[in-house]
C-alpha cells in the first residue's frame, strides 16, 4: 500500500474554476493519513442549552444523500437539544453546517423509499437537499435509532430514544406521537429495525437515568444477576417479547438503512457479554446465537457507555462491513443459518467508530475522537472523518482476538456450545478448563462450510480440576467450531487468536528520534487542543526558555498575541504513568498491579515525556519503555493490548482535528507528508491507526530479575497477549521447582508447565508458535533468589 500523505490537488482547480466562480480554501486540500483538517467539527459547550453540551463531540451518523455527504454530531445525554450540527459536505470538499440544526444526542439514520427522504436524527432531508425538522421540543430524547413501521411503513416511521422511549413520526406531516415510554428493561438504547413482522430494540446498558420497577415494563424483569445488562426484544405491534438479557447495540439485516427488502429477510443484531461478542439471527422466525472475539476490551462496561455505535452495513460494490469491539469484519449480505460462511477479520483498530458509509468511491469513517469527559488536556470536544479504501483498513491492526463460549458455566454433559468464529489467518489456541473430579473429554466440531453441518474434528481430554491447550494447526480452515464436555460440570472453552502485524513503514516515522540517538537538546515541547479557538497549542521549553506557538488547519504554525503558557504547563504537567526496574515496567490501577514488557531499556530513565493519555474517546495510550499500550477507562491495565513497538524518544502525543500529533521530532527533519513545522521546531502528524505500522510489539523483561522470593507465592502478572514468538528462561541460586500459570479470560489461573531449575544453571523453554494468554505469572516451591526473564519477538 502507498503511505497516504497530504496535499491533493488533482484536478481540482479546474473543478472549482467551473463552479460559478466559487473560491476554494487550500486548507481544504490538505489531508494527511486520510483526515482532511478542515473537515474537523465541533460543538460549543453551551451549558445553557445542556449541562453536557460539548462535553464529547462526536459523529453519530453519515450518510450519502443528494449529492452531498450528511452527518450529525452529539453531545452526551442531550435529549432537549444541545450546539450540535447537521453537516453537509459536498464534492469539493466544502464543509457547510444547518443553520437551523437542534443538536442533541443523535445517531440514526434511514432513508425512507416511498417518500424517498434520508432521516438522520430528527432531519428529513429530501431528494434535492431540501431539509425540515422535528424539534426536541416536539420529540425529546437521544435518537439513537430508526426504523420502518409495522403497519403503515409508506407513511410513518418509529424513533427510538436512548433512555427506552418509542416514538411513531408521520413522515410526511411530522406529527409525532409517543407509543412507549419504556417498554423493556436495560439502559442506553442503541439499534431497532423492522423485520420478519416485528419491531427490534437494542439496548447496551444497565444504568438506570431514572428508576423504575418491574411494573413500569410491558415485559421482562430487572437484573435478576450480574449478568442481566441490556436487551434484545421485539414488538408484533401488539406484545413485547425479550429475546435475550445482554448488550446489544446495532439491528439491521440485508437492507441496511432502506429497511428489510423482504418481509422474510434475515434481521441480525450484534452485542457481547463477558464472554465474547455475539451475533444473534433471525431467519424464518427463528433465533439463531453465533460468537465472535473480541479484539478489546475497551467497549466493555456496565452502562455500555463505551460502544458508539457499532455498525453492520453497506460499504459499495456489494460489500458490507461489521465493527464490533475494535475489529473490523467482512460480513456477506447472504448471512443466514443455512449460510453462515463468509464473516472474516479484516483488522483490529483504534479508532472509536460511531457510522461508516461508501461516498464517491471512498470509504468513510465517523469517530469519536477528543473528548472532555474527564480529560483536562483537551480543550474542546472534536471529530473528524476518515477517508479510505478497503484495502487500507487490512493495513491496521493484526486479526488478533480473545473470547469464547464458555466462561466458568455450568454446561451440560454432551451438550454442544454454540458455534464459534473460527475463519480468518491467525494463529488459534483454544484453553480448556473445568471443576470436575475426574477427566473431562471435550469434543471438537466444525461447520467447513457454513452450511450447518457439523463434522466431527477431535477430543481434549483435560483430567480432574485441570487444563489443557490445543493449538490448531496453520491450514486448518472452517467457519465455525463448537465444543461439548463429556461431563456435567463447570468450564471455560477460550480462544486467543493472534493474527499477523502490519508491516512496519519505517519512513512514516523518520521525523521521530530513535531511543537510541544521542539527545538533540534539552527541551519538551506539549500538545495540546485548544479551549479559546479551535487550534493546536504548542508548548516548547527548553534551555532557551519557553515558546508558546499554534498550529491552525493548514499545519501552519503561528505566534498568537495571547500567550497561553502559563495555562499549558500547568494542564500538561507530566505525570508519574508507570515505573520501571530491571525486570520490567510497571503499572497499577484500580484493576491491580501488573508487568509489562520492555522495547528497550535505553528509555528508563526518561523522565521528559508523557506516559498515559486519551487519544480517543474514553480510550488511553500509554507510551512505555518504547511501545504503545491500550487501556481501557473501566478495563484498565488488567486488560491492557500493547499495539507497537517504535522504541522511538516522544514527547508528547493527541487527538486534534481527528489527527493523532506526537511532539519531539528531530531538529533536521523535513517536510515529508507527516513533519510539519519550521525552523523553530516541529510536530508529526497522523491518524491513530497508523500506530500499527511502527512496528509489531517485541520487548524482553520479566516478572523475577534476581529476586528473592518466598515458596508458593505467585509474582506479578506479566503481559503476554499480543506477542509473536515467545521464550522464558529461568536461573536461580537453588534447586528449584518453578511453575509456570497463565490466565487466558481475565478471570482465573492455571498450570502451564513445571520447570525444574538447578542451582546456578540457566534453563530456557520456547512456546510453542500460535500460544498465547492475556498474563503469565511464577511460582516457586522454595525460598529462593531467582530470575524469570522473558523474551518476545
């Protein structure tokens, strides 16, 4: 693939001279890694239309219609309106806002074929760009959903509203009328669409805006367990049926945004719980539960705040896309359960993705990128769109997953889990454990095909209260496994799948020092977006003193008559993010203490650069000993993905204009397509999934380095996940009996291998290739001074 740089001009002057003398900004030119900056929105933070107006800032929908590109951004919990806009954007790159927009927390879309109108949150929009709205004063609420209606879909429409309210909305007139308040349980409504002669409601969450009780529902209960978190239910337009009591987030079927093509078409919905993401089926009245991994752990929480909003839609030339829990996937328009083959990893991504559409040949990314909730070094909540190609989403992140059917359930003897994705080039290892006391035989079944039928492939048979690995063999080829245990007990059946790394672009990053590199001067310089303007700060201090300068949407940079030094130092003041020793970084949070791997130990002691900071929504990098780890807000460390080893010396990094900036480039760099700046120093710009083509994660370091240590007492955990080619090696001043555990679900231990280490004497053990767990720990049978260091390559 050619690396995607700035300034395309092609052509487009002659455009612009034919558009009636029409004047085009150069700064609407210059893209970088597929991100116009021009194109960046914002919303004002407007207090006195809504506490949280301009809190977050995202794009909930865009959608081709009428020539032009539309979507709409939102601001958190704005039922009544917010600064929000309805954009346009036409084919000279001009971006223009609805002058009469109402703003809110919107985020559906349809396009209505009999009227032949597209309705993105409460705007109809005609075949000639023509527009009206439906005020929140009319039909307050977060419309998160649109759907064809049941009896008269030539005239009406449903509106679903995140806090459970269903409105019916006269497509021509815009009568509305609210038809439930809160029909089903669950919190943080997400999807409905029509299909198969019901209505079909999402919701992602159990927080409760306001309280209810079981009497206020026309169906269902509430949370009678730890798992009872959102719902998929349905509505024949006269009961309310719940389906299922999980998070669930889009609904949708063959006809994307048009609605159902056929009363007998499919209807598909995607959500997750603690096991792994899930796709539910509806094909001849019928439902049909299918798993999936999940590529991180960031989406997940309680409220099902963290999912906006994943999608399964068409992207051109027959192609449709699904996005969920950070993977993208290619998902065939003829899914159905007597052909389920065809669901296949493209990539895993950073980039919080709320809509995605194809418009004049591109593919189109929405985000949620800098947000305020939460995050003071942000100035301002902003978003921008991403423009691309299919191709170029295989570029980012490896196909690598975690998840399964089974998680500590109590299963049934000979009962068959359901069905598992298994397609896709990654390496599979499948962790197999159970309370039982005696040996339990697991058996193996895959569906080739897709087609439903299921072929006996092999047994495991782990012995009383144990565990087992299997590691399927690089040909192995079929669309779905699934798992049964000869006994009545309870188990875990897990999968970790680690697909191959982008291949590293080094001249992307040639602006940026390597750790390696003799120190160029002392100074850092910090990032950050502004609050007073919708500019890049710049902060440089060094021997020299300290030079505060801006950056606009044309990556020029500038002296302001207002300095805003005193404000930058004191909001981007570094921050202690992790430690290091001998043996390895480590982290601690709310979800514990933890060891990570090392890129290289040149960096230890940097103190001049920042260690963990949001880049997108609700999502944190940490930027440690020479590689980039993902953390979750409500994850944490204990779920932690690292995603590049650049072993590179950076500043100071952020979201702004929907470009990722790091600071701390080379005093000899030139303008390449991703440095900017000039004699006075410089910035690189990209997007965030270009992180993955730094180069694959690698690092050495271990969880003992010449540590005493007491018999039976486990170390920290070390990160394991992630990793390619694997080796440990052991050595301590006695004889002594190491074992080896591993947790492969977040949630328990387990005997990998024993190892037998002689005094003095150094022993070294390699990982089978394809093996892999999210953590690694030692224990030691004696008092000893030992060292477990681990290498990853």
């Amino acid at each position: 693939m050619k690396t995607r740089v700035c300034v395309s001009l092609i052509l487009l002057g002659c455009m612009l001279a034919g558009s009636a003398g029409a004047q085009q900004d150069s700064a609407a030119l210059l893209q970088v890694s597929g991100v116009y900056p021009s194109l960046a929105v914002f919303n004002e933070h407007d207090a006195g239309r809504c506490e949280t107006d301009g809190i977050e800032g995202g794009i909930g929908a865009v959608v081709p219609w009428a020539g032009k590109l539309w979507f709409i951004t939102y601001s958190p919990h704005c039922p009544n309106g917010s600064s929000d806009k309805l954009y346009s954007i036409d084919s000279n790159l001009r971006l223009a806002a609805y002058s009469q927009s109402v703003g809110g927390t919107p985020a559906g879309r349809m396009i209505h074929r009999e009227t032949n109108q597209l309705i993105i949150g409460p705007y109809f929009i005609d075949s000639a760009g023509g527009i009206r709205v439906i005020p929140p004063s009319v039909m307050p609420g977060r419309l998160t959903a649109i759907a064809r209606h049941l009896t008269a879909p030539a005239d009406k429409v449903y509106f679903y509203d995140m806090e459970g309210k269903i409105y019916e909305a006269d497509v021509r007139s815009l009568d509305v009328k609210k038809l439930f308040d809160k029909p089903v349980p669950g919190w943080h409504g997400k999807g409905a669409y029509t299909g198969q002669g019901r209505l079909l409601i999402a919701n992602n969450g159990e927080d409760a805006v306001y309280k209810i009780s079981k009497q206020d529902l026309l169906a269902g209960d509430l949370p009678q367990n730890s798992e009872d978190k959102g719902v998929l239910a349905s509505w024949n337009g006269t009961a309310w049926t719940v389906i299922q009591r999980r998070q669930f987030t889009d609904v949708t079927g063959p006809g994307g945004i048009y609605g159902a093509p056929a009363d007998t078409s499919p209807v598909w919905s995607i959500g997750w719980d603690k096991r792994s993401v899930i796709l539910q089926l509806l094909d001849g009245g019928k439902w049909f539960s299918y798993r999936l991994p999940k590529a991180a752990r960031t989406y997940d929480h309680w409220g099902g705040w963290y999912t906006e909003w994943p999608r399964i839609r068409e992207v051109g030339n027959g192609n449709m896309l699904m996005d969920m829990h950070g993977m993208f996937y290619t998902f065939p328009k003829t899914f159905s359960q007597q052909n389920s083959a065809g669901i296949v990893p493209l990539s895993s991504h950073l980039r919080y993705v709320p809509d995605f559409c194809n418009w004049n040949g591109q593919l189109v990314l929405a985000a949620d990128e800098t947000t305020m909730l939460g995050n003071p070094m942000a100035g301002r909540s902003q978003s921008n769109l991403w423009f691309g190609s299919w191709d170029e989403l295989k570029s980012w992140g490896p196909t690598s997953g975690w998840g399964g059917p089974w998680l500590d359930d109590a299963v049934a003897a000979n009962e068959f889990s359901q069905p598992y994705l298994i397609t896709g080039d990654a390496r599979k290892v499948l962790h197999l454990s159970h309370d039982a006391n005696r040996e339990v035989v697991f058996t193996l079944e895959a569906d080739v095909k897709g087609n439903g039928q299921w072929q006996f492939y092999k047994t495991v048979t782990v012995p009383a209260h144990g565990y087992r690995y299997f590691i399927f063999p690089a040909d192995f080829s079929a669309a779905w496994i699934r798992v049964a245990a000869s006994q009545t007990c309870k188990a875990t059946v897990f999968f970790h799948y680690t697909g191959k790394s982008s291949i590293q672009h080094k001249e992307l990053f040639a602006s940026l020092p390597n750790a390696d590199d003799a120190r160029q001067q002392d100074e850092v310089t910090l990032i950050r977006p502004a609050a007073h303007n919708k500019n890049l700060q710049v902060l440089t201090i060094g021997n020299k003193g300290k030079t505060y300068r801006e950056v606009d949407e044309r990556l020029q940079f500038s002296t302001p008559l207002a300095d805003s030094i005193a404000q930058v130092e004191r909001l981007l003041a570094f921050k202690k993010s992790f430690e290091t020793d001998s043996a390895s970084l480590v982290v601690h949070d709310h979800t514990g203490t933890f060891r990570l791997p090392k890129g290289t130990a040149s960096l230890d002691n940097e103190v001049n650069s920042r260690g963990a900071r949001e880049i997108e929504s609700e999502r944190y990098m940490l930027n440690a000993g020479g590689t980039f780890f993902e953390i979750g807000r409500e994850s944490g460390f204990a779920a932690v993905r690292p995603i590049c080893t650049h072993n590179k010396r950076i500043t100071d990094f952020c979201t702004w204009r929907g470009l990722l900036v790091l600071s701390g480039t080379r005093n000899n760099a030139k303008h390449d397509g991703h440095f900017y700046g000039d004699s006075s120093g410089g910035l690189w710009f990209g997007v965030a999934d270009d992180l993955w083509k730094m180069g694959k994660p690698t690092g050495e370091g271990g969880f003992w380095m010449n540590t005493t240590v007491k018999a039976n007492e486990p170390s920290l955990p070390y990160l394991m996940t992630g990793y390619d080619k694997k080796q440990i090696t052991l050595k301590a001043d006695r004889d002594v009996l190491v074992t080896l555990e591993i947790n492969a679900d977040l949630s328990s231990w387990h005997v990998y291998r024993q190892i037998q280490v002689q005094a003095g004497k150094t022993v070294t053990y390699t990982f089978p290739d394809g093996y892999s767990a999210h953590w690694i720990r030692g224990v030691a049978n004696k008092d000893c001074t030992v060292t477990a260091w681990l290498k990853y390559e």
